[in-house]
C-alpha cells in the first residue's frame, strides 16, 4: 500500500492520523496522549477518530493534572517529548488497527479475549511509558458520529455480566462513573463497598457507603446509586435490567406512600416474622454485636396484600421528660418493602446493620437518611443460571436470593396494582446520519442505555 505523510497544522503536537482510502469510506484511527498517558483509538471515519482523539486527550490530562495536585511524587513530569519505544508502541499500535480494519479482518483488541471487553463496544488503546504498560479498554466518547458508535448491548443476563459492565464504566481512566469497591472496608459483619462520585457542572464529589448481603450485590446496588445521584436523584431509577430497575422504583414508590400514609392499623405481631433465619441473624447483629438499641415493626401495604414495609428505629437509652413508650419514633435506621414479612424484616434489619457498620467505619459525623429499600429486587438477576443446592435455605444467603427472586414477579404486580403506573424509559434520541455533526448522545442515561442498563423516568421527574 503506498503510504503518504502529510504535515496538518490543525492536529496538536503530540497526535496522528492515520487515514486508509480506497473504494469504500475513508477509514481512520488517531493515536497520540493525554498526560501521562498514551492512547490508540477505534477504527472509524475520520470525524470520529478526530472526536475520540480530543475527549480522551482531554480526560487523560485532567485525570493527570488531578493525580499530580493530590500527590505531585506519584506521576512522573510528562517528558517534553514522546520517547521513541513509546512513540513507536502507539504508531504501531495504530498501524495495526487500522490495517486490519481496511481488511476487514479482526480487531487487534480482541485477539486476547480479555474478558473485561464488552462485545459490541469499541475498545481504545491506553498506554503508560513508567512503568510500561499497554491494554484495551471497551469506552465509548460523548460524540458519536458512526454508526457503531450507537451500539445498544441487550441488558446482562446475570449479576457477573453486570459487574463486568459496571467495571468498564467505572474504570479509572475513562470510566463516567464510579466503580464500587471494597477498598479498605471491613468485610465484617456486613460486606461493603464504597465510591466517589466524579464532580459535575451540577454535582459536587460525594462518598457513598453502602451493603447487602453480598459484595457483589452491594456493589450493583451502589453503582445504581451513583448513577441515580448524577443524573438527578429524585428523577431516574436505574437497573442492571427492566426487571431489577421496575422493583427498585416499585419499592421506593411503596415506602414513600406507606411513610405517608395514616398508621390507622396496628403493626404485625412479631409472630409473623420473627422466625425468619436472615432476620434473626441480622437483628443479632445489630441489637447485639453492635449493641444498638432498635426496634421494628411490620405492616402490610394493603389487606389481603400480599406486600409488606418493614422499618427499624433506633430507641433511646433515656426517654426525655415526659416521653413514654409511645412519645414518637426514633430515627430511621432502615426499612424494606418485600412480598413477606419475615424478607421485609430481614432486609431492614440488614439495612440497619449496613447504615450502623459504615458510620463507624468511615467516622462519618452522622448517620443520614437512609437511601430508598431495593431489597430483594437483584435476587433474579443474582440467582439467573445459578443452581441452588437442595440443602441451601433461606438461611443460606444463595438460598434466599432463590426464595426471592420466586417472589418478585408476583410482588411488582402487587405493588403495580396497589401505586398506579410504574416509571418508563424515554424513548432513545434517534442516531445522527453518518454526514451529519457529532451527535451529543452522551448523556449518562443514553451511555448507561448503550451499556444495556435500564434507566426509567420517575413520576416526579413528569411533574
């Protein structure tokens, strides 16, 4: 193939392009760094080599400019000048990609099968000089001007393809949003994970800590969250699929409306819950390894409605004056919405434990308001293609997700019918023509879209 070197004024010092023409589109990929870092994108047209060049350049720098105002002794000073091994890794690197895509043979990034790749999203190239290193990443930039860049994955047919996907979202370079973890957490006696949100031109940082009843359903639940908190709170829901966003926000409507509600009936006598082996080991926890005085109730959404809301309140050690048994509730240490009371009381006790473990963990000044229950709402997901052993029961945590995940259909009808409609996704933004100007589908709800993740409007958001 002859090959032409062109000088263009318009590119920035430490970028190229490489263009292939022949009798079908121009094909292209730009290779250059940010920072630190180097970068190799995806093949595509040329407009959209140029527009991925520019975000990920812009992303490196300020991730570098972060990292060295935080601690200047932990990046190395960006050398004046590319080195020639890592100028020639990144030039080769994109040599290769797009040879290969003019043949239409196979990208270079998935002839490894690197398992964090996400099929059917493009995958850039990061590379770092000290120490050297170099390995593909599934991203997709805010302008997508191709039409591949439109991709919509089908939502993860299980809990570890949506881990997967959480992590390439979250991944530290390139990722939109934070990727939860266990970082030096206690794993005792509750699993957590926590985040930082990134700041936003709306959002400040903020730290979230969160549980369940294992790590990696605590971590899908914190990235929900972390979704929901920069795209507006009291507006989105978001889900691993339709079915775990549904019962999120089907929940959250039914704790809400029943916190509101007139407490015209008594609560359910504890010989209806009591017994359940999750609750009693999580009410354990917290009244005693945690010596926190609580107390719970149970009642049911509806008659003959098969749907209850837990809550658990802190007591007092000394009532005031004047303050009997009856004087006003504690503060709200956790609550749950599930299709039995024992599961109802098992996850607010659970959330009690998770909200008590991580103040005193992290030191927080104050424990705040409890985030809305999701409870049993994964248990689907987390149980999909999952075998239950016959001795597993519900006080095994495998054999109550399975006890769950029977429950939840049945119990999304009943809260559908007992709360009205339930939120619905906004149709997607139809993708540019391929002459068109870069399209800004990057909003977080359509990148979280592409990805196969479900992001429902809320009523509030309506009003």
């Amino acid at each position: 193939m002859p090959v032409t070197l062109t000088p263009d004024p318009d590119l920035p010092p430490d970028r190229i392009l490489l263009t292939v023409r022949g009798a079908g589109p121009d094909r292209a990929v730009a290779a250059g760094r940010g920072g630190a870092t180097g970068y190799v994108t995806a093949p595509g047209s040329t407009a959209q080599a140029h527009a991925d060049a520019a975000a990920l350049e812009a992303r490196l720098t300020r991730l570098t400019r972060t990292a060295r105002t935080v601690d200047p002794a932990a990046v190395p000073p960006r050398p004046r000048r590319i080195p020639g091994t890592f100028a020639a890794l990144l030039a080769g690197a994109a040599a290769h990609r797009l040879l290969c895509a003019a043949a239409r043979l196979p990208d270079p990034a998935t002839e490894a099968d690197d398992p964090r790749l996400l099929p059917g999203i493009p995958a850039v190239l990061l590379a770092d000089a000290r120490p050297a290193r170099a390995d593909h990443h599934s991203w997709l930039g805010p302008d997508r001007i191709d039409a591949d860049r439109h991709v919509r994955l089908a939502p993860p047919t299980g809990l570890a393809e949506a881990l997967r996907r959480i992590a390439a979202l979250g991944e530290h370079r390139l990722g939109p949003l934070p990727a939860p973890l266990p970082g030096d957490l206690p794993q005792l006696p509750v699993p957590l994970a926590t985040c930082t949100t990134p700041a936003g031109h709306a959002t400040t940082p903020r730290t979230l800590t969160g549980g369940g009843p294992r790590l990696d359903l605590a971590r899908l639940e914190l990235f929900c969250r972390a979704a929901e908190l920069l795209l507006g709170e009291s507006a989105f829901i978001v889900g691993a699929d339709p079915g775990h966003a549904r019962g999120r926000a089907l929940r959250r409507t039914a704790a809400r409306r029943l916190a509101a509600a007139p407490h015209d009936r008594a609560p359910l006598d504890s010989d209806h819950w009591s017994g359940h082996p999750q609750l009693r080991h999580w009410w354990t926890t917290l009244t005693g390894r945690l010596a926190v005085p609580a107390r719970l109730e149970v009642h049911r959404a509806a008659p003959h409605a098969h749907a209850y809301r837990a809550v658990v309140r802190r007591t007092p050690h000394e009532p005031g004056p004047g303050c009997g048994p009856g004087c006003g509730p504690g503060p709200l240490l956790g609550e749950a919405v599930e299709a039995t009371p024992g599961d109802a009381a098992a996850f607010a006790a659970l959330a009690a434990v998770t909200a008590v473990t991580a103040v005193r963990t992290t030191a927080a000044a104050a424990p705040g308001a409890p985030p809305p229950p999701s409870g049993g709402a994964a248990a689907p997901l987390a149980t999909a293609g999952v075998p239950t052993a016959a001795w597993e029961d519900p006080g095994w945590t495998g054999g109550w997700l399975a006890d769950l995940a029977g429950h939840e259909e049945a119990l999304q009808d009943t809260l559908h019918r007992l709360y009205g409609a339930t939120p619905t996704t906004a149709p997607p933004a139809p993708p540019a023509p391929p002459a068109a100007a870069p399209a800004r589908d990057s909003g977080l709800a359509g990148l979280l879209r592409s990805f196969g993740f479900t992001v429902l409007h809320t009523a509030e958001e309506a009003r």
